[in-house]
C-alpha cells in the first residue's frame, strides 16, 4: 500500500483526495507550520519523506505559504520512488515553478478528473521505476551492451514527457474517438512503434438498465495508424478463436512469436495468420470489470530494438486506465441522456411540475408550471421559493417541513383567480456530497375540470327537475283526483254519515301527502344548516322508535314493539321487534332534528320492508379508519351504526340507484327519504353505505364523526332563508 503525504491548509481537502485515490492508498494529513517559512517547510518535508511514496502538496488551500512549500520541495532530496503532486489554481500556475516530473492538477478539476490523474500519474510513475530497475539489474549480469546500458538521454527525457501528459490525455472532456486517437498518438510516440491498431467492443447503453454491459462477441477497429484502410474496415477479432478468444480467455499478453513458428506447441494458425494480417508483434488486452473491453495490437519498434517486458507491462496498465476512461465517458453519457430524457418528458408534461431543497431554493420549473402560475421566462432556478405564488410555496414549505404528503388540495392563484390543485410530497436524493430532502410539487389546472363539473351540474340539474315536475305532477294529481271525486259526490251524499267519515279521512290523509311533499321538496331548497349539540345516540333511537311506533299504530299497518317487551294481545296487526346491540362510543356531536329525520327515514323503510312482520336490528361500534375512503379517522374518531331488517331487499340493479331523488321500490312515497338521509349524513361529514339482496333483506351503515367537523356548505349556509337552523362553529 502506497503511503501519500498530503498537505493542504483545509481539512476538506482530505475527503477530497481520499475519496479519488479509494481505499487502498495511506492518506496522511499534515498541516503546514503556525509560522510558515522556508526553514520551517525544510524541517518539515526532512521528517517525512523518508516515510512516504509520494507528497501530494494542495496549494490552493495554502494561499502564500504555497510559495515556501515549493521552493522547499524543489530543493529536496527524492528517491526513485517518490513522486511529487501539485494542486493549484490558476492564478498559482503563473506565479510558482513546479518541476518538469511534477504532476499539476487544477482545482477545477471534478473528484473523477483527480483520481483518473493520480491513478494514472502513480502508475507509470512505479512501471518508469521498475524499468528503470530491470535495466539496471540486466546491466549488472551483462545483458545490456556497455555500449547502451540503458536508454539515452534524449530517450529518457521523451518517456518522461509523455509519462507526465498521459493523465492529462485521460482526463481530457473528449468524446470517445477522440480520446482513443489521442490515446494512440501518445502511445506510438511513448513506444516509438510503426503499426498500431486499437480494437474496442461497444457498451450497450440503455438509460434504464443500473450498469453498463458490453455486446456483440467480436472486437472491431477503433482507431489506427500505420495500417491499411480496407483492412481496417473489415478486420475483425472474434472472442470464439483467434487472438480475441486467446485474450479473453488468457487475460495476458499475446506475442506473435510464440504462435507462428509451426513447430512450438503453442501455435494456433488463427492467431499466426491475424498477426500477419495486422503486421503486428504483439498485442496486449484491456480488461473493464473483468470482460475483455478491446486489444491493442502493435508491431515492433522503429528502431529495431526489442520491446522489453517491463514496457510491455506499462501499455498493460495504461490500457486498464484508458478502459476506466471509456467507461467513464459512458457513464457520464447515460447520465446526460438520462438527465436530458427526464427534461424532455417534464418539458412536455401536462402538470406544473415544481421542485425545492431544504435549503428553500428552487431547484426545478418545468414550462408548464412557468405558465400555470404566471412565472415569466427569467431564472428561476437557485432563487429563493418566494418567487413562487404563495398558495403553491406555501405548500412545499409545509411539506419540506413536515413530511406530510398533500393530495389534490385546490387553491386559487392570485389575480387571474384560476383554479388550481396541487399535491406535494417530500423525499431525501443524493445531491453533492450527501443526502438532501427535496420537496416536488405537481401542479393542475382545474378550469377545464370546474367547467365540467358546472355543465354536469347543470345537466343533473335539469334531469332533476324534470323528473321532479313528472313525480310531483303524478302525486298531486292522485290526491286532487280523490279529493275530487269525494268532494263532486258530497252534495249527493252529504247525509250519508259514513260517507261523510270516508270523506274527511281522504281528504286529510291527501292533504297529509301533499304537506309532506312539500316538506321534503323544502329540504333541498336551501343550503342545509346545522344546529351542533351533544346527543346520546340511544335517547336519538328511542324518540324515533316511539314515533314510528305510533304512526304505524295509528296507521293500523304495524305493531311496532322493542325487543324484550310483549306485543297487545288480541291484535291483528303484525309485529316488527326492534332490538338494539349498543357498544362503543354512546355520545356525540351533531343536529338533534337533522338526525331524528334521518333515523326515521331509515326506521320507516325497514318496517315498510316488513309488512306481514319481522325484527330490525340496530347495532352500533368504534368506526376504524379502514371504513373511510380515504383511509383515515375524522378528528374525534368516529360511530359505525348498523341497521338490518328482514324485509322484501332490493334488486342488484336498482342498489346503485336507491338515494337518487324520486327513486323508489315501492308504491308508496315519492322517493326522497334515501336521498334525505344521505345528505343529511354527508353534511355532518359520514358516510352512508347500502347492501341488499333481493328477499335476503337490507344492511345500511352510517358513519358518524363524534366531533363536528368543519364542512364547504358551512359558509354558504350563512346564506340561508331566515328560519333556518343556525350554523355553530364545532366545538
């Protein structure tokens, strides 16, 4: 493991670096003396490089002490192993001198741009060494001519150079062709070849898949120098056999010579006659997350000398970086396409989509929203969420601090006075060096929906008066035709004392009728008020049962008794049994008048269900949150009451339609009761549920809240006609 002294003047500079060089690298921080000075950074550096691989100095966190770091290093004593780094702005480049084997890095230079640097720097740094020693050790044992022990001057200098550009060529924002033709250009003047040819395999890019995968089983040419143009446009390299498959299959270098001579046990006539093809010596893998990426394929040097191993191993590992380049390069590609795929769709989405970081900036506006909320064409991107209406900024706010998601809440935008809905939500993303909460809103219009509802209001409405001018002029005109006939036959019959009974029966009863029709007309006349009071659930049954009971009694249709009591003996008339079960919550808050109506209603339709008798059974329980659409309790909690009866049941087909006004399965009434009860229960914010079966009898629920719940005909009730019931705040 490399030891790397790293001396900066900031501790953010070591999550930096350590995070480009990874986990196999010993970072040690330092930081530059209290008193920084020449002879202080000679004490320095005279403790610590007997102890390091490299010095790693970032100048840019320095600010002046930059210069006696400098000057000290370029006097310090180095070994062969040691290598120098500098970090520097701009400004520094062209202030201080920095040794030609030195390694500059910008610090511009993103976290994926440093570390392909360093990794490539430190490499040919220990491949330039280890040759160096090869050298040196064929020197002592007499396998170098005394006449060239080692490369020349001028050569070494020239290896030197390119060893130093290599990171900068990786580092380069070149699209891929580019890259590898600079890549090729640099390795032919690095190894002073004639022939070179890279072969590469494409990576599949898909912008849904999490990882980059190669495809197609062969390696093609990429770029090339030296070979002819047809070859280039036809050679290919197969994974199946031939050098590819030796390659893939090997993962080590390949020399021609040890394939072509016929007589060595290694020969495969594929691999000799693609040598020959190529004109080339040697080729070497380059090798991505263990799959065969390309080869490079080469001849021998111009100057007729042999390519030694320790080179041979350096284009080993350059290739291994070039490999991390080109993936690199993908990579950022399926992000720009992935960024700009996602730009596309929130460009021409239908909803305003808007998004804010915790930081209350505004981090995304997609046009539609630009023209939903009237926000211009200016920047709004990094402005602060009080550029945003506040009946949309008030919304992300809330969510970003609570994390309570919001669904459809419609709020009006100022001014034009459109309708809007906008849901929001909140989530943590990777954003910079961490986890970020970011809040996104959608954003609808809902004129076109409002207008919609208006025109189906107004369609419902007519429907609904006419069939309430068809059923109103039927009932009416039933009782007008029996007051009628009685009141044309009373001149003639008037001394008839039976007659006289059955007429002033009729006529009350048809007055009774009409009365009550216009009652329950009255009912939906008005926006309906409620009067909020304490109530206990089983004094509310026993008024209504006591009622009907009479009615029926006085009606001679029933005998209405509750359970456990006896009904009158020598009566005729069948017996319904009522039997209350109870339990729960016994109290609550409501309209007293509001729900005794409601209660009969559901009373005198069970019992009109019965007529030959039966037993209807009231039960009551703890509403849970599962009973309401939305999955959640109102504030208070909430009462389940159940009602079953025995009776006749309603048909499938009719059960959906049953609370619609004037519907009605029987000969009797004109069809409001249901339609009653519903908006009575819907107005103190429950829930009214039916299930039937024809002959099997009826279930209804009703859901109330325990607490009044605040309602949207609350202020339009403050509207109402003089007379009605009072609206009070809930308590």
């Amino acid at each position: 493991m490399k030891t790397i002294l790293l001396l900066a003047g900031t501790d953010e500079s070591r999550p930096l670096f350590a995070e480009a060089l990874g986990p196999h690298v010993n970072l040690v921080l330092v930081e530059p003396p209290a008193e920084p000075g020449r002879e202080k950074f000679d004490a320095l550096f005279a403790t610590w490089l007997r102890l390091v691989d490299t010095v790693l100095v970032d100048a840019a966190s320095l600010d002046e002490a930059a210069r006696w770091a400098l000057e000290s290093l370029a006097t310090a004593k180095l070994g062969d192993h040691q290598s120098v780094v500098l970090r520097l702005s701009a400004a520094q480049r062209s202030l201080y001198h920095a040794e030609p084997h030195w390694l500059l890095l910008a610090d511009t230079d993103t976290v994926e741009q440093t570390g392909s640097h360093l990794r490539t720097f430190l490499d040919l740094r220990e491949a330039q060494a280890n040759l160096k020693r090869a050298h040196a050790a064929l020197g002592r044992h007499g396998s170098v001519p005394a006449a060239a022990p080692l490369a020349s001057a001028s050569e070494l200098l020239r290896y030197r150079d390119a060893l130093r550009n290599i990171g900068q060529v990786l580092g380069k924002n070149l699209d891929e062709k580019a890259l590898l033709e600079e890549f090729l250009h640099f390795l032919r003047e690095l190894l002073g070849v004639g022939k070179l040819a890279l072969f590469t395999r494409p990576y599949h890019n898909d912008l849904f898949t999490d990882r980059l995968t190669l495809e197609q089983r062969h390696l093609a040419i990429a770029t090339s120098h030296g070979i002819a143009p047809n070859l280039v446009e036809h050679l290919r390299l197969s994974l199946d056999f031939g050098i590819g498959s030796h390659l893939e299959r090997e993962a080590k270098i390949l020399r021609r010579a040890t394939h072509a001579d016929a007589l060595a046990p290694d020969h495969d006539p594929q691999v000799a006659r693609e040598f020959e093809l190529l004109g080339a010596d040697v080729t070497v893998p380059m090798f991505d997350n263990d799959q065969l990426l390309g080869a490079l394929a080469f001849s021998g040097k111009i100057t007729g000398e042999p390519l030694t191993n320790e080179e041979l191993e350096m284009v080993y590992h350059l290739l291994a970086q070039l490999a991390q380049a080109i993936r690199n390069l993908h990579l950022q590609a399926k992000i720009v396409g992935q960024q700009r795929f996602m730009g596309e769709v929130l460009s021409h989405a239908q909803s305003g989509v808007i998004a804010i970081g915790e930081d209350d900036r505004v981090l995304c506006v997609n046009p539609r929203a630009r023209a939903l909320l009237e926000l211009g064409n200016g920047d709004l991107v990094g402005q602060d969420m009080h550029c945003l209406p506040p009946c949309v900024g008030d919304a992300l706010f809330e969510v970003l601090q609570t994390g309570q998601e919001i669904w459809q809440h419609e709020v009006t935008l100022p001014g034009s006075r459109r309708p809007l809905s906008v849901s929001a939500t909140r989530f943590a993303t990777s954003l910079g060096d961490g986890e970020a909460l970011v809040a996104v809103a959608l954003v609808e219009d809902l004129t076109q929906a409002k207008l919609q509802q208006a025109q189906a209001r107004e369609l419902a409405d007519k429907e609904f008066f006419t069939r309430l001018a068809s059923r109103l002029s039927h009932e009416l005109k039933n009782s007008l035709v029996s007051i009628k006939i009685h009141a044309q036959l009373l001149p003639e019959r008037y001394d008839e004392r039976d007659f006289r009974d059955q007429f002033s029966r009729i006529v009350s009863n048809e007055v009774n009728r009409v009365d009550m029709l216009v009652n329950n007309l009255t009912f939906f006349s008005h926006p309906l008020a409620l009067n909020y009071e304490l109530i206990t659930l089983e004094e509310l049954l026993d008024a209504c049962i006591r009622n009907l009971t009479d009615e029926f009694t006085r009606k001679q249709l029933l005998q209405v008794v509750c359970f456990g009591q006896t009904a009158t003996a020598g009566s005729e008339l069948p017996v319904v049994t009522v039997k209350k079960t109870l339990s729960g919550p016994l109290q609550l808050e409501g309209d007293r008048v509001r729900l005794i109506q409601a209660f009969e209603h559901l009373i005198r339709n069970a019992l009109q269900a019965m007529p030959k008798g039966g037993r209807l059974t009231i039960s009551s329980a703890e509403a849970a949150a599962a009973d309401f659409a939305d999955g959640k309790l109102p504030d208070g909690g909430a009462i389940r009451i159940l009602w079953e009866d025995g009776g006749e049941g309603i048909a499938l087909e009719q059960l959906p339609r049953v609370t619609e006004p004037f519907i009605t399965t029987r000969n009797v009434g004109v069809g409001l009761g249901l339609t009653i009860v519903k908006r009575i229960l819907e107005r103190h914010s429950g829930r009214f549920l039916i299930d039937s079966l024809l002959g099997g009898g009826t279930k209804v629920t009703l859901l109330l809240p325990l607490k009044a719940q605040l309602h949207t005909e609350d202020n339009m009730a403050e509207g109402a006609p003089k007379g009605a019931a009072p609206v009070t705040a809930p308590r």
